[in-house]
C-alpha cells in the first residue's frame, strides 16, 4: 500500500505554499490543499461518487484540478481531466469511452448533464487513507496527432517513480519551485514538474494557460521551468527577453518536439541552458532527459534514460546495438499497465513487459538517444527509407525556415516522394531550399516538392499533427 501522498506532505509541511495562483490572487498551503481534498472527497461522496467511478473535469489550468486529484484518491474513484479544446462531437467520443459518473465543468464549457465546478466543496472531509501501487487513480487521453485519443491509465505507483526520475535531474522538495503553464489535462502539465514538487514540499506556480508575456513575467519566481519549444520560441521573440531576470531558473525542461540548436543557442546566451527530453504519457511521463552539460554539444539528442526507465532499441530481430536504428521500448515501474477499457499496450519480452513506443530512435555508446522519427512517418522513396525528422533537421537549419513539416506522396515513379511543408520567415526560393538539401542529404532524401504555407497543424504540446498536413497539399492543389 501506498500511503496518501498529499496528507504525508501536508503533515511535515503543513505552512509551506503547496499551490500560487497569480491570476486568482490566492495562494494555497499544503494544510490548506489536504483540507480541501478531504472536504472534496466528502462532497463527491454526497453526489454519488463511489469506489472506481470515474470523475470527468473539463476546466483551464487551476488547483481545484489537484484538489480533485488528491480528493479523488481518498474517494477510491478515478479523475479524468478533459481537454477543453476539443469540439462537442469530440468530447462526446471521450465521455461514451469515460462513462463518468459526474462531469464537472467551468462555466464557460458547461453543457447539459454537466455539474457546475463548485467555488468550495462543503462537506465533511474524508480522512487520508493508503491506496493499492497499481489502483486506477486517473486518466490522461493521449493527445492523438495520429489515430484515436486513448485513456492511459496512472497509478500511484507511476506517480512514485515519476518523482524518483525527476528528483534524478532536479532538485525537489522545500525551497523548490515549478512554473506550470501547460494544460493539466495533459501528462506534462501534472507531471513536469507540479505533482513532483507537490509529493515533496515543493511550490507550484500555476498559470491559467502558456500566453508567452505571463510566462516570461513569471519565470523568475520560480527554480525550474517545463515548455515546448513552441513556448520558447515565443518567449525568445518578446522584447522584454534580453532584459528579463533568468538566474533563479536552475533547469529548463523541454519536450513534445525537437529543439532547434539556434533556439538553445538563444537561450545559452542568456545563461539559461535548455534540456531536450523525450517522453510519452504512457511512460509516466519522464523517460529520456539531457544533461545540461552536454545539451548544447549534443542539441539533436533527447539525452540518457533516468534511473527507473529501461530502454531497448529493437529491430525485426531483437535488441540492437549502439548507434543503430530501431524501435524504442520502455519497461520500469513508471510505465503504464494500460490503456482504458482497451488491450494491454505492453509485450512480454524476457519474462518483463514492454512498452513498444512506436518511435524509432538510437542511443549511442554514451547512452544518449536521438529520436529519428514515428515507424508511421517513414517514407519508402523508390525502395529507399526516408526518415521525416531527418530532413526537417536539415530544413531548419536554413534562416529563412521558421517551421517545417516533411511528409511522404504518392509519386507515379518513385512510389512516394518526401514533400516538405515550410513556414518561411524570409523570402527564400523552393530552389535555394532545395539546394540546401542536397547539400547535407542524399538525393533521395531531398525533398521534390515544396509547399509554403501560413502554420503548421499542432496540438496543445506543439507536436505536428501529420494526419492534418494532406489537409494543407489539398489547399495548396487548389488553383489561386
């Protein structure tokens, strides 16, 4: 058993600041949350809510999401934070998989058969209580850039091994602080770094949502940072960058996409150095993070796995060796067992289960993986394999691409040719991109066809939606 992990904080340290909401004016101690958890899991109670039923919550970023965590845990029931983006018809599909016992929602996303998010919950409180390591304690829906959103299901005990993982590259626990903007429905919002800091005495910053201005205004409140690059870039564009006050951050976390070396270059030069890291919300989600010390000799790489993860690189074969290319598995303690009321995503190997990521990667003799891409994102080129990440690497490397897609088409003679899609921040010719191409690639990795357009398609973790980007060649085929 597992005991309750926020009353063990709130017990050693019950006047220390557990959650800050500047946009809300308050600020929340750690006794403040316990009591409010145990308050929430009493009125749950009186609505109904029992052992296993599943909680939906559809709100931006505030502490009642924590709140209903911990309150959820004491309740024996099951949160599931929604994306708030989605449309109607999408969160319908969710809901029918979710089959929740309430739905509690914000105002402004407040639908039929949907409870009011309460101001407070008034109630008698429901004391700590230990909980089984491999109990559902909530659902976090991958954020589908390919395919259907699926429930991956989280555990106290992924939750537990999350924390040690983290604590492997940043310093948790009293006097520590994290600066949270990223959804809360999301894997990366609750886990890096906020229910780590909030598991060890640690002070979370919340922020309403990832508006480049707030987060710039509050990054020197706080000791670690977690973004997208998409954040970053934005950041690193506002004026006020050059003048801000950067020295309290002591790591900046980034994930959800590749880092582009002149971004952690701007970075550098304010003495801020970026870490790359690769994840997913089935592995809990800390897998692979970057040193900062060899993050900007090595900005391609996601850096080393963490103490609690294990790692093959897979051919049709078996395990392979250093620097070769293939599918990364995942096995440890922060891996999920499963997806909701869907087959385990996990194989035995060895007598162990593993996770098969779906992305193909290689990991050199120091132990530093790069990841070459999605197995989906191949493209087979007259019976030659392209990689997709590969040539956007070189593509963004030009000064004059802000942004770049790379996709495969159907092509009568060669079967299917890579197809760049680029936002451009400067005046460049498809032939001077082109050149540049064949310059660091193989011929039959450069791509044949150029297409310029406005934005790439992304979702909430600024990864490239590639199911979107026929959307855009369909656009693009349509006479001007």
């Amino acid at each position: 058993m597992i005991a309750d992990l926020l009353a063990t904080q709130a017990a050693a340290t019950p006047d220390a600041v557990a959650i800050e909401e500047p946009a809300a004016g308050r600020g929340l101690t750690y006794a403040a949350l316990d009591a409010m958890a145990g308050q929430a899991a009493g009125w749950l109670a009186g609505q109904g809510v029992g052992q296993g039923d599943r909680v939906a919550l559809l709100c931006r970023n505030r502490a009642e999401v924590f709140v209903l965590l911990f309150a959820c845990w004491r309740a024996g029931a099951i949160v599931v934070p929604l994306n708030w983006r989605l449309t109607p018809a999408e969160r319908a599909v969710l809901l029918a998989d979710i089959e929740p016992a309430l739905v509690l929602a914000e105002p402004e996303f407040l639908a039929d058969g949907m409870v009011s998010l309460p101001a407070s919950f008034d109630a008698a409180p429901v004391p700590p209580c230990a909980r089984e390591p491999d109990a559902i304690w909530y659902l976090i829906y991958t954020s589908g850039t390919s395919g259907e959103p699926k429930g991956v299901i989280y555990t106290p005990r992924m939750a537990l091994a999350n924390r040690d993982n983290v604590a492997a590259f940043l310093a948790l626990g009293p006097g520590e602080s994290c600066l949270t903007m990223l959804p809360l429905f999301h894997t990366a919002g609750l886990n890096l770094y906020a229910l780590p800091m909030l598991m060890t005495g640690g002070r979370v910053r919340l922020l309403r949502d990832a508006d480049a201005e707030a987060v710039l205004a509050h990054i020197g409140a706080v000791t670690a940072v977690f973004a997208v690059p998409t954040i970053y870039e934005r950041i690193a564009r506002l004026p006020a960058f050059d003048a801000a006050d950067l020295s309290s951050v002591r790591f900046w976390g980034s994930g959800g996409a590749p880092l582009r070396p002149d971004l952690i270059e701007r970075f550098a030069a304010r003495g801020a150095i970026l870490c790359g890291g690769m994840g997913m919300s089935e592995t809990g989600p800390t897998a692979f993070v970057m040193d900062p010390a060899s993050a900007r000799a090595r900005p391609t790489s996601v850096g080393r796995a963490q103490p609690l993860v294990e790692v093959r690189i897979m051919g049709e074969t078996g395990a392979l060796g250093p620097d070769q290319v293939g599918e990364i598995w995942f096995a440890g303690p922060g891996v999920t067992p499963g997806y909701w009321r869907r087959p385990d995503p996990r194989v035995a190997l060895d007598g162990r289960r593993w996770l098969r990521s779906g992305d193909l990667g290689r990991i050199d003799a120091a132990g530093y993986a790069t990841i070459v891409g999605r197995i989906g994102d191949m493209i087979r080129s007259g019976g030659e394999t392209v990689h997709a990440s590969e040539v956007e690497a070189v593509l963004a490397m030009h000064p004059a691409v802000a942004e770049v897609a790379v996709a495969g088409e159907a092509d009568a003679e060669w079967g299917e040719v890579p197809v760049a899609y680029v936002v451009a921040t400067a005046p460049v010719s498809t032939h001077e991109l082109a050149a540049h191409c064949r310059a660091h690639l193989a011929g039959f990795k450069a791509p044949r066809r150029f297409r310029f357009v406005e934005a790439l398609p992304r979702n909430v973790l600024g990864k490239v939606m590639r199911s979107r980007l026929a959307e855009l060649a369909d656009i693009q085929r349509q006479p001007a």
